[in-house]
C-alpha cells in the first residue's frame, strides 16, 4: 500500500509541475508594456536591435567555426551580434537594415564589395503589420529590394518586444535573427 501511495503523490507532484510550467502568459510583462510595445509599431516609430544571429548550418559555416573566425560567444548556429552595429529601424515609411550575414551567396557577390551584410535605406516594396490576438504578438512583413537582390523579412515582435526576424534573399541562403523592440533615439 505503501508504494502505491508514493506513486500517487509522484504524480501529483509531476502534474503539479507541468501544469505550472505550462502558463502561457508572462506576469512579469505589464499590459503598459504590451501597449508600448504595439504603439510603436502601429506609429511606425521604432527599432529592431539584434542579439543573435542564427545562418543556415552549411560546410562553410562550420569552416568559419573551426577557424575561430567567429565573434566571442558564438558557435556555428548562433553567433552573438551584441556590441555589433545590427539593426532594423522603420521610421514612417522608410526603413534602415544593417544585418550582418553570416551563410552562403548563391549568386555571384559584387566585385570589390567587402561588406557581406544586409543593408538597405529606403521605402519597402510593401509592409504590412498585423496584430495577432490569439498568440499576443504581432506579425511584420516587408520586402525590400537592393540591387538586383530581393529580400522579404518576416518579424514576430511579442508584447514583451522580443523579435524574431527571418531573412529570405534571392541571392544568399536565409539568415534569421533574435533581438528587442525598441524605441528610436534622437541624435
């Protein structure tokens, strides 16, 4: 009887335990800064700052990371873009990309050019922004043409300002990107 009971109380304990780790929402997170957090991309106001980057898993990627080539911190499949200049501003309707690159080109890069990253300072071909009740996140859309290379960007920005961005170009493998919602600082 004795075991039997201890089985019990092993269950409840684990049920205990999962229904706890099963809470969907962030109490942490004030409904102000789910407010702020969807004005400024309704204002068109705001900015992406990447943390991380994350490049297709490729054999030149792990010859990068073999080579100690890679920023402090990071490995083949996530490399740490803290302290780097990368971003993403929409300010009304223009934008300003600066992404470093990490992956393959599949299509020729431009002779002389040095500088591999996403880069982009303009109007977008389209954007579009919806807020997704259900998941509380809202859902960004943009595609932006540089040269002859097309780039469509989908983001997903949590209320908390979380982003992830992912990055699809008709010349190079996708790239996607981790980072914070934020407001743009006047110089």
């Amino acid at each position: 009887m004795k075991k039997k009971n201890d089985m019990r109380t092993i269950v409840l304990v684990i049920s205990l335990l999962v229904l706890v780790g099963c809470k969907s929402s962030d109490p942490t997170i004030t409904e102000a800064e789910a407010q702020r957090t969807k004005m400024l991309i309704d204002n068109k106001n705001y900015e992406l700052d990447m943390s991380w980057a994350t490049p297709l898993a490729s054999n030149a990627m792990n010859q990068i990371s073999n080579a100690n080539l890679l920023p402090v911190d990071s490995r083949t499949g996530r490399i740490n873009l803290m302290g780097s200049s990368s971003y993403i501003r929409v300010k009304g309707d223009s934008l300003e990309v600066y992404l470093p690159y990490f992956g393959t080109h599949q299509l020729g890069h431009r002779p002389g050019d040095t500088n591999s990253a996403i880069q982009f300072v303009g109007e977008p071909d389209k954007y579009e922004a919806s807020y997704n009740e259900k998941k509380e996140l809202t859902q960004i859309y943009f595609r932006m043409k540089e040269r002859t290379e097309q780039y469509d960007v989908n983001i997903r920005v949590f209320k908390n300002g979380n982003a992830n961005v992912n990055v699809n170009s008709t010349h190079r493998n996708s790239i996607s990107y981790t980072g914070k919602l934020k407001e743009i600082e006047e110089k």
